[in-house]
C-alpha cells in the first residue's frame, strides 16, 4: 500500500485533482461554453447551425509570385511535414497542405498525430484540400461522434469493467471509408505515419506505409484520434489500440528512422505554445497550495520534453521551418476537446493554415 501511494504518476493524478478543481472556479466561462460544444455533438437539435459543406478555400488560379518562386526553388527537393497534434485546430494542416498544392510541391513523406490524423491522412490518400475540407465540413456530429450510452449504464453495474470510452469510434471509421473507400497505408501517394500506442504492451508504434501497409486508412484515422476514455481503445489482431499522442504528440522518428531523411521539413503545432516554450510559472512557492501549482507544470512536462527532443533530432538532421496558425489558447484546457466537437471554427483553422503555409514555403525555398 505504502509503494502504491508513493507511485510518482499517482501522486500526480492526485494533486491534479486538486488543480483541475481549481480551475473549474477560474475557468467557468470557458468551460460553460464547452458544454454548449459538447451538447451540440452529443445531443444536436434541428436549431443548431454547422458550418457549409463547401471548401473555403479560393478558387485555384495562378498562385502568387512568391508561392511560384517557392515552388521552383524546391522542386526536386525532398520537404517532409510533421504535424502534431491538435484536435480540431489541426484543420489548419488542411490549409498548409493547399498551399503545397499552389506550389506544385509534394510532400516525401508525413507525420501526423492525434487529431491531425483526421486532416492529413485523407489528403495523403491523393484528395485534394478542396475534396477534403469539403467533406469534412459537410459532417453532422451523427457521422463521427457516436456516444456508448449503453456502455455507460453498465459501466457502474459491470464496475466498469470492458467500458474505454464516451464514444465507440465506430462512427467516424464508417464515415472516412465511405469518403475514402478501401485505401490502404501502404497505398498512400504521399508516405504518412502516425503514433499508435499499445495498451497490453505500453508502447508506441508507427502506423504507415512502409510499417504497416495493409491497415485501411480509415481505420489507421480511428486509431490515430482514440483517445481513452473520450473514444474507446481499437482492436487490431493483436490487441487494443490508443491515440500515440498520448506519448507522442509531435512524432518525427518516421521522417529520419524510416523514410529517406528530408532536405527540409516544414513543421505544423497547434498543440504546443509558441516555440515549444513552457507555460512559465515563477512565484508558485509563494502561493497557497503550492504543491498543486507543481502539479500544473508537470501536467505537461512529459509531452514538452518529447517534443523537445524530437525537434533537436530534426534540427540536427536539415533546415526546419515552423509554421504555428492557431494560437496555443485556442486548444488550452477544455479548448482541445471543444474544437473536436464543434466545427464552427475549422473554415477559419484552414484559412490560417493557408496563409501562414504560403509563407513558410516561401521561407522553406529561402532555406534550401
């Protein structure tokens, strides 16, 4: 009992408690909008609005002069795209990987994590922005958010026994194939990897073209975005399977370890703050329940310090640029969760996306 409770990861789970409780009094606002994201998923009503089932992006034309010079200048350069995770927000991808289109640039090879799985591996499929974005919008909460409820009520009898969460899955996996069809990793134009995490086992596989090439997209989608408790585990053969962001939110091993290594990568965070800098927080000895303000730093710690690292590898390997569209507030706290279940955001996540990607392939070209 003794080893149990002095378990580090416990010790934060408890004193998370405390935090979260803390900020459910600071963060009401925030937090009753939420549940208005919430309801409109989980329980729509005919008076609820979505956004239109059309992409909003501009008409293609003749890209800008710079775009055009971008283009030029990396063509026949291998420029690989890591994304990290993001839910909703991760829409901006969507707009960064318009702008590759613009400067008739193909990407060598993807990451993506979490909720960035949603919008970069049906593009990597060979869709493109405009079919994507125009699908996606299109989704009413029924078509990718599916509630177990009778898991639910047998949680509590069961002691929840067999129950991983909120939502099956089931949904939004029916939903991608119908707009993809039977389109496997290993079939992919455009090589894409995402983290998958192992409950049995504890860890962190990359599923991909080159390392698993039979697993239909949209089920690679589902696996990418199960996040537990929110979306229950996945079974593939063999055993159940969890959203790799959880360890990995920021993934890039696939770029250097299992594709040819990029001459330049372009970078996509709509998780992290600006720059992968801390949230600081001095003076916290000096306020009372000090113990729980240490719980808040290490909430994230572990998330910062791997995507650190994976950075520094990525740096040590070619020129990066990093492109930021959505502001860290956006996705802080309930944020994450609120802009997966509503959709009124995401024309305008892609419309930043578009800007800022334009930009950086401008940057990109300057750096080759």
């Amino acid at each position: 009992m003794l080893e149990t409770a002095l378990d580090m990861y416990w010790l934060g789970q408890v004193l998370g408690l405390g935090s979260r409780a803390r900020r459910v009094l600071t963060d009401l606002p925030g937090d009753l909008d939420f549940l208005d994201a919430a309801r409109r998923g989980l329980l729509p009503v005919p008076l609820d609005r979505y956004p239109q089932a059309r992409s909003p992006f501009p008409v293609p034309g003749r890209p800008g002069t710079g775009v055009r010079r971008a283009g030029t200048a990396l063509a026949g350069r291998r420029v690989a795209v890591a994304a990290s995770g993001g839910s909703g927000a991760m829409a901006s991808l969507l707009g960064v990987l318009r702008a590759f289109e613009e400067a008739q640039v193909r990407p060598t090879a993807m990451t993506v994590s979490s909720g960035s799985a949603l919008f970069g591996l049906p593009w990597a499929t060979g869709r493109s922005a405009d079919e994507v974005a125009e699908f996606l919008l299109g989704l009413h909460p029924r078509d990718y958010v599916d509630p177990d409820w009778v898991g639910l009520l047998r949680a509590a009898p069961a002691l929840g026994r067999g129950f991983g969460g909120l939502l099956r899955g089931e949904a939004l996996e029916a939903t991608l194939h119908r707009f993809l069809g039977d389109i496997r990793l290993g079939d992919l134009p455009v090589p894409c990897y995402a983290p998958a995490w192992s409950i049995e086992e504890n860890r962190v596989q990359f599923l991909g073209t080159r390392t698993t090439p039979d697993l239909p997209v949209a089920r690679a989608i589902r696996v990418a975005m199960a996040l537990p408790i929110w979306v229950a585990p996945v079974r593939l053969d063999d055993g159940a399977w969890c959203d790799g962001g959880l360890v990995d939110v920021f993934p890039v091993a696939p770029l250097l370890d299992v594709e040819p290594p990029p001459d330049i990568a372009l970078t996509v965070n709509a998780y992290f703050p600006s720059g992968l800098v801390a949230e600081v927080d001095t003076g916290w000895d000096e306020r009372a329940l000090s113990l729980l303000n240490i719980e808040s730093q290490f909430r994230t710690a572990q998330h910062l310090q791997v995507a650190r690292q994976n950075m520094a590898r990525l740096l040590a390997a070619c020129p990066v640029v990093t492109v930021e569209p959505v502001p860290y507030s956006v996705v802080r706290g309930a944020g994450l969760y609120r802009q997966y279940v509503d959709t009124r955001n995401w024309p305008r996540f892609m419309l930043d996306g578009l800007r800022a990607g334009r930009r950086a392939l401008v940057a990109a070209a300057g750096r080759t």
